[in-house]
C-alpha cells in the first residue's frame, strides 16, 4: 500500500503534476478527502506562503502534507508577478496574461523564470526544496496545454513554450518538478 501524501492544492493543474511526479505516493487533494481548504497567503516570499498553506492542512487532516508556492518572475518587472503570480490581474489565467504581455509591451529584455519552493510538513520535520526554470516572454500565447503562464512562458530547456508541450515535456524540466526531485532527495527517496 501506498503512502498517503495531501497536496495543499484545489488546482487540478498542480495536483496532476504531484501525481505524476510522485507515482510511489497516495497523493490526494484537501476537496478529495472532504476537507475545507482556504489558506490566506500572507507570507512575503514562495517559502513563507508554502509553509502556511503545509501547517494548516496537516492540522486540518493529520496528514504529511506537501504545499508548494511557485510564480512566474520577470527580469525587466523587477521579479514581478512573483509571490502574485496567481493574482496578478484580479482575474483568472488568461487575465494574468494579458496584464503581463500588456505590461511587456515593447520591451526588448523578455527574461523571466519560474521558481518554485516546496514544503513537506509531518508535524515534527519541516523539509523545504526549491527549482527553477528559465525562458522568456513571448509576445502573444501559444499553445493550450498547461495553465497559468504555460502558454507565454517560452522554456529555454524545450525551446517553445509551456502551452505547447506536452505533460511529459513540460513535466521532465519544470521548475516544480525540479523541487520535487529536490525534496525526493531530502526525503531519502
């Protein structure tokens, strides 16, 4: 039998991909197991936020429980969105988009790289991982799959963007699955 590992996360995106990074785990979402969910990410920084939201669930279901918060940073935004990423606009993805590329709009230097932290809480251990992935900002989206800023986010690993390929493209160089492979490593696994 597995072990049961909660993921902080309503995303369907984000829980897909914990699943498919960590097929030796029971990995479940708060919603799947009947538990209410709503964090407020007060933390200034992707460590602070993933430490409040990992805290709480395990409290809430008494489960090592897995949180991660990750964003998009833009070299020429001085590292904005950031910790906003997810509410950069005041709306959903395309939203999002749309402000950036607005906000980039003649800008030569599209740099940008998506970083994320990781925090595995069980009560007593706090383990904390991060990764990172570069590119830049295209001038308009391309492509469908993903979520977030996939479909502008160019990778300098794949060299389309995030919207264009596929899970397992994505997956094999993205920045969570990078601190996922860190955090495997902490973790001894």
């Amino acid at each position: 039998m597995k072990d049961r590992i909660i993921i902080a996360t309503g995303n369907v995106g984000k829980l897909k991909e914990f699943r498919a990074m960590l097929p030796t785990y029971d990995v479940v979402s708060p919603k799947e197991l009947g538990i209410e969910f709503d964090v407020e990410e007060t933390g200034s920084t992707f460590y602070e936020n993933a430490l409040i939201k990992a805290r709480a669930l395990f409290e809430l279901s008494g489960l090592p429980s897995v949180a991660d918060d990750s964003g998009l940073c833009v070299d020429a935004l001085d590292g904005a969105p950031g910790v906003l990423s997810a509410r950069y606009s005041g709306g959903g993805d395309k939203e999002n988009n749309a402000k950036l590329l607005r906000e980039l709009d003649g800008v030569k230097d599209r740099c940008a790289h998506f970083s994320s932290c990781i925090v595995y809480y069980d009560g007593n251990n706090v383990i904390e991982a991060t990764g990172h992935t570069y590119g830049v900002i295209d001038t308009k989206a391309v492509g469908s799959n993903g979520f977030g800023y996939d479909p502008i986010f160019i990778s300098d690993d794949l060299g389309k963007s995030f919207g264009s390929a596929t899970d397992e493209e994505k997956n094999a160089v993205s920045h969570r699955a990078r601190a996922l492979e860190a955090l495997r490593g902490k973790l001894g696994l």
